[in-house]
C-alpha cells in the first residue's frame, strides 16, 4: 500500500491523500488549495492526480480545502464515484457550484485585464458550472456506521466528525495479500460543544490515524468569551455609526454567527435598530440545508428549531441574493453587521466590503475562523498596515478582532482529548493539515503526553506500508519546493539599475513633462520596493 500526499502535508488547504491498495487508486478528499499565487498555482498541475486513473474519492466534508478540486479532475477524465454523506452531498454540490461561478467571473475579470495590456492567453478558470453541475451526479452517500466495501478488500465507514453538517471521519480496513491494516483519517475535527452541529465521535482503534493539526499550537478561548468579544466589537462599530464586517465561511460558521446573534439579541446586548446582512448566496442555500438536516444538529439546536423562533431569522436581518442588494449595503449610511464570503477573503463579496470600510477608523473587522499563509485574512490579522484590493492599496485603520472561540476546528487540548484512546492504543500518529508551527507544537504535546512520537509528512511524500510498518519514505523536495534564484534575480536587478543609471544623462536632457512621468514611474518603483524590505 502507497499513501501520497498531495496536499494538506505542512499546510492547511488543497487537503488530498491518494492511496494505492488492493489494485485501486483513490483519493480522501481533493480540496483547493488557498494562500498566495504559488501555493494557489498547485491548483493547475493536474496531471499530479492523474484523474483518469482515479477510481474514487472519499469526501470528508464539503468545505473547498477539502472538495473544491474535484470538478477541476471531472473536467480532466475523473469519472469514478465520491463516497460522503448525505448532507456533505448536499452542501458540495451548492458549494461546487459557488466555487465554479467565481472561478469563472475571476478568469472574465483578468481576461479583460489582458485585453486592456494587449496582452495574449489570459488564463482560463480552474473549471466551469457545466463541470461542476457534472461531478454531482458522482456523489454516492452513506450514512454515519455504515459499512461498505467500494472495491474487494477495502472495507469504509464513516463517524461523526463534528465539524459541520455531515463532515465525517473516515475508517479503512485494507486487506492486502493477507494482511489487514486499518487507517483513521480524521477530516477537520470539530470543537466538543460547538453551537450546532454534534460533538466527534470516537471511531475503532486503528493502525495510522491521520489527524488534523490546524490549531495544534493552541487552544481556542471559551465560547463565553467569544460572544462577549463580538459584542465588544458590535458596540463599538454601533457608536461610531460604522459597519461590522465579518467574513466568514458560508457553511457552519454562518449558521454559528447567526445563533450567536440571536444568543445576544435574547440578552439585549443586540441594539435592536442596526441591520444585519447574510451577503452570502451561499449561505442562504446553505441555511436551508441545515434546517433540512436537524437529525445531525446538537439537541440543544433542534430544540430551538422546533418548539422556539427560528435561529436563522432575526429581526433586522436580510438576506441579499443579488449583486445590486450587495452594493447597495456600502451606498447605505450609518452602523450594520454584514456577513459575507469567503471566509479567508480570498474571493467574494466581502472583498467589496472591506475596500469601502477597511480604512474607516470607526468599522470592525471580526474573523472568526483559520486564514491561511498569504491570504488577504492572514494579513490583516498579522497588522498589515495596507492591503491590496482590486488592483489599489487600501490603508487599514478598521479594529481587527480574531475570536477563535467560533472556529470549527478542535484546538490542542481538545485535540489531544480525542486522539488519546488511539495513542495509549499503540496507533501511529500522522498529523496532516497544519502549517509547521502547529504541527511541530502538537508533535511535542503527543510525545510528552503519550511518549508517542508523530511523524509529519511533507508536500509530495510518498510513504509505503505493510500491515502496520512503514516499509519506506519518499520525498520529492525539488518538486514540492522548487527553489527560488535569489542570485540571478538580484544580479538582474542590479543590471537593470545600472542601465537605468547609465541613462540619466539622457533623461536629464529630455523635456520636463518627459522627466517628470520616468520620475514618478521610479518613485512607484521605489515605493513597491520599500513595501517589501519592509515586509522582509
């Protein structure tokens, strides 16, 4: 048996591990991977995959980092089936659909960039909604403890993971040349007591537990806290007669933000005239999804749906489908409360928000969930001082606020809670979906608690298993890092500097107005320069 691991591996997103056994080929899960233009450029080396020798996908929740490369491996010859539950199915199939509309605006938006520079071959989406459209006729569900062999001698089953709606782990028992191994993989584990959805199950001792690491450097405040923090932060926008933005994830942290207001608005700590906006489609559809599927939300949440008001229905709330409702949101004056996508802003409406009220002294930015390396949400939260949208800096002078107490993910102790019957059991530890810092933290935390140590694979690795022994490790470091000419781009611009210098003669001879243009093409030069020593 051969595990690659093709994403996920000292990182957060483009989750995807392809196992070889019992004579199949297959994927648990096939997500997008997020962050700056290199990592998202992974996104396009599909031949990785290698999707027409695909025999299926294991999908663990519906989440992009873990689903939103599928219709991108449909588009390139994947046609096998993707095993997830009934409510992942529901919630990807929207979600797939989401991803493939932006794709396309995004790719319509730079070939008019193109045009405009006289530019040839601006680049196409990663897939269409016709390709998305098509990969949810391949989802095929089951439901949580059932068993069932999609290829002879691989046995799957899938346990609450308690992260959102439907997100599961994910049992294989492989039985390979007389020799049965049993692999964990835990997808996202949710926080115990989360707002909505269940708590994580415990599912059957295993040889490989492959758990997620996002927050294994920390733990999450408590929730008490974190309602308190958001009406801090409402408080404050409200007096100064500016906006809270909060991007957040369309599916479960949406839904988790919304009782949580009608948790404050029960309190009196909601002022009961400012408007809150869901500008999310998204998050519209996915709400309805929920409400569907109240057999998998915590009791205390069915409780609320069935005999009291609506969680998802405050007074002062709107939900606004359209582009010209969404403008009109940053044309309106005085205080508000706009959710919006995406969660990382990476893409989306909340971009739009957050370049009419990022520079506002008075407007809260609250994030309230994981932003990865290089993302716009990963910046702010770091105090960049300015950040690109749409092609201009915009200053930041809006109140930040990270409340953690919301996220999905399980934090260190909780981790550590979870994983300890497969430890003091003897199981191998594997952690995944993390970024360095994290997973290096975590690792220890397992050593000193269960003497157990961890492995941590990286981008690319291959690792192949007999039973319950690792027979050998491959890495492929040049591939997965490919290393950057810091001499020959130095030299080069020392080159061109000298140039530039052996020119000014000229320059100082030419007419004013000519001067005056190279100059302040310079001084932008120097500015993008200064920017990035500053950074360095």
């Amino acid at each position: 048996m051969k595990i690659s691991f093709l994403g996920a591996a000292r990182t957060v997103t483009g989750s995807c591990y392809v196992l070889e056994a019992c004579g199949h080929r297959f994927a648990v899960d096939c997500g997008m991977h997020q962050g700056n233009s290199a990592i998202e450029e992974r996104n396009r080396d599909t031949d990785r995959y290698a999707p027409t020798a695909l025999d299926a996908i294991f999908l663990t929740h519906a989440h992009i980092d873990h689903s939103g490369l599928m219709p991108r491996l449909v588009a390139n010859g994947f046609s096998g089936p993707i095993y997830c539950t009934e409510a992942t199915r529901a919630l990807a199939s929207i979600m797939l659909l989401d991803s493939a509309h932006i794709q396309e605006m995004e790719a319509q938006s730079k070939q008019k960039k193109y045009q405009r520079r006289g530019l040839k071959n601006p680049p196409k989406p990663l897939y269409t909604q016709d390709d998305a459209t098509k990969t949810a006729q391949f989802f095929h569900t089951a439901a949580y403890h059932e068993r069932f062999e999609p290829f002879p001698g691989i046995v799957a089953t899938f346990y609450d993971a308690g992260h959102i709606l439907g997100s599961a782990q994910l049992f294989l028992e492989i039985t390979e040349e007389g020799k049965r191994t049993t692999l964990l993989f835990s997808g996202d584990i949710g926080r115990p007591s989360s707002l909505i959805v269940r708590d994580p199950e415990q599912a059957p001792p295993a040889d490989y537990v492959f758990l997620e690491s996002t927050y294994g450097d920390r733990d999450h405040k408590n929730e008490s806290l974190s309602v308190e923090e958001l009406s801090e932060a409402i408080a404050y926008s409200y007096a100064q007669r500016e906006k809270v933005l909060i991007p957040a994830f369309a599916v479960e942290r949406t839904q988790e933000i919304l009782c949580t207001l009608h948790i404050l608005a029960k309190k009196g700590s909601l002022p009961s005239d400012m408007p809150i906006f869901v500008d999310s489609p998204l998050a519209i559809r996915a709400s309805a999804i929920f409400s569907e599927h109240r057999e998998l939300l915590d009791a205390e949440t069915r409780a609320i749906l069935t005999d009291g008001p609506d969680i998802f229905a405050l007074p002062n709330l709107f939900y606004t489908l359209s582009a010209e409702e969404s403008q009109a949101i940053n044309t309106r004056s005085g205080p508000a409360l706009v959710i919006a996508g995406s969660g990382m802003c990476t893409a989306g409406r909340i971009r739009h928000h957050l370049r009419h009220s990022l520079w506002k002294k008075g407007a809260s930015i609250v994030f309230v969930g994981y932003q990865a390396v290089g993302t716009v949400g990963r910046k702010l939260i770091e105090k960049a001082q300015k950040i690109t949208l749409f092609g201009e800096d915009v200053a930041v002078a809006a109140r930040i606020f990270t409340i953690n107490g919301f996220s999905g993910h399980a934090g260190q102790s909780q981790l550590l809670d979870w994983l300890e019957p497969y430890a003091r059991a003897g199981s191998r530890i594997v952690l995944v979906h993390g970024e360095p810092k994290a997973q290096d933290a975590l690792k220890a935390r397992i050593h000193e608690r269960f003497q157990v140590t961890a492995s941590i694979p990286d981008y690319l690795e291959e690792v192949s298993l007999e039973g319950s022994a690792v027979t050998s490790v491959v890495q492929h470091e040049t591939a997965a890092y490919p290393r950057v000419n810091w001499t020959f781009l130095a030299e080069e611009v020392e080159r061109k500097w000298a140039m530039f210098r052996a020119q000014l003669a000229d320059i100082e001879n030419r007419p004013w107005v000519d001067q005056k243009e190279v100059e302040e093409k310079l001084a932008t030069m120097e500015f993008y320069l200064t920017r990035l020593i500053a950074r360095l």
